[in-house]
C-alpha cells in the first residue's frame, strides 16, 4: 500500500504529492512551488526520491522540479505534447500570468518523456498506468495505482480544469472526462488543487463524467 503526503504549494496552492512505498522509494508528482517546504518534507519522511511525474506543464505545477532535480540528480517524466511546456516560460503560462520571475526551468537532459498506456515503474509497488486526459494542456495525463488516481487539473472534486488557457480544448476535454467515468469501479482520485473525491462521487453527484455529445 502507497503512502501519500499532500502538499498544498505556491499562491495557486497547486497540489504536490510525496508518493511512497514499503521501502522509502517515492516519486514527487506536481512539485508546483516552495522547493526549500518539498525538500523538507522528503527529508523528514526519510524518502528516496527517484523520479518527479507531471500531470502536466503549467509552471504551478512543475515550478520546484529544477531545485529537487538538483539536489537528487532524478529524472522528470511528462508527456510528450506537454514536453516543450517544461522549458518555456511563456507556453508554461508563467510569463501571461505575471510568475515569471519566480520559478526556473528544469535542466532539459533530467527530462524524459511519456505516453497514453504506459507504465512508469519505480519499483515493485511504486508503479503507474498513464491516462492521456488533454483538454486543460495538450499532455494532460493521469496516473492510475489500482484503485488510486491523481487527476492533475482533469478533475476536480465537483468540478474540472480550465480549457481557456493556450492548448486548452473544450472536446478534447469532455472526451477525457467521458473516458475516466468509463473506468469499471471507483477510485480515489487526488486532484491537482482542492480536496480529493472519487470517480463514484463525480458519477452520482456531477455531471462532468457522464458522457454527452462532443
């Protein structure tokens, strides 16, 4: 079973999760901001980093990556249609939304890339299936540990993520939405800001999961 640490970050208090196994090995996903509060928390849990995973490229949700990355010397997985996001201020949205003085770009050779249906495995419990959900950014991706998902900015508790920021798209989005309330059974679901909920809570009480004519 998976420990997860959840840390709210930065002003847009994006999520960041410390996700670990039996062993101490952990993968950071979404290190957002505060690398120096990150840092500390991997420090006091005893984890060993192996590797950070983004849901996708916005800034708030990558902006500690190049500090973590240089004091463990790990890789950072995205997938490959947000993979030019990583290095670029302006398509990360972090120029348009005044942050761009705040945060640094990763080193490009710590970065690796992902695609829909793979698995990332880190170790025998630390492994993850890749959900490509575009509609908030072009690589927007979830990933799924059995009956766990961390949904980015995809889907909210009773809501889902903007698709008015560049490389957003509204059918894109809906197909997304209408592939995670086809999974069979219910998932905990830990999203990109807010608290988390479940895919039966989003089916019972939201409209977002059920599928509509894109």
């Amino acid at each position: 079973m998976l420990e997860i640490k959840k840390l709210p970050v930065g002003e847009l208090e994006a999520n960041c999760f410390l996700v670990s196994d039996s062993e101490k090995n952990a993968v950071i996903i979404d290190p957002g901001a505060e690398p120096d509060h990150i840092l500390s928390e991997i420090e006091s849990l005893c984890l060993k980093p192996l590797a950070i995973l983004l849901t996708h490229a916005h800034f708030d949700h990558f902006g500690a990556a190049a500090e973590i990355i240089e004091k463990y010397q790990i890789p950072l997985y995205v997938h490959t249609l947000d993979r030019p996001l990583v290095t670029s201020s302006e398509y990360s949205l972090a120029v348009s939304l005044g942050y761009g003085a705040q945060y640094r770009c990763p080193d490009a050779d710590f970065i690796r890339t992902f695609e829909d249906n793979d698995t990332l495995k880190f170790s025998e419990e630390l492994a993850f299936l890749v959900l490509h959900t575009p509609g908030h950014s072009p690589g927007s991706s979830c990933f799924r540990h059995e009956d766990i998902i961390f949904s980015g900015d995809t889907l909210f508790r009773d809501g889902v993520g903007r698709v008015d920021f560049q490389g957003g798209n509204i059918r894109d989005m809906r197909r997304s939405l209408a592939r995670l309330g086809a999974l069979e059974g219910d998932c905990t679901v830990y999203t990109g800001h807010y608290a988390e909920t479940s895919l039966e809570h989003e089916r019972t009480f939201g409209h977002y999961l059920i599928p509509r004519k894109l």
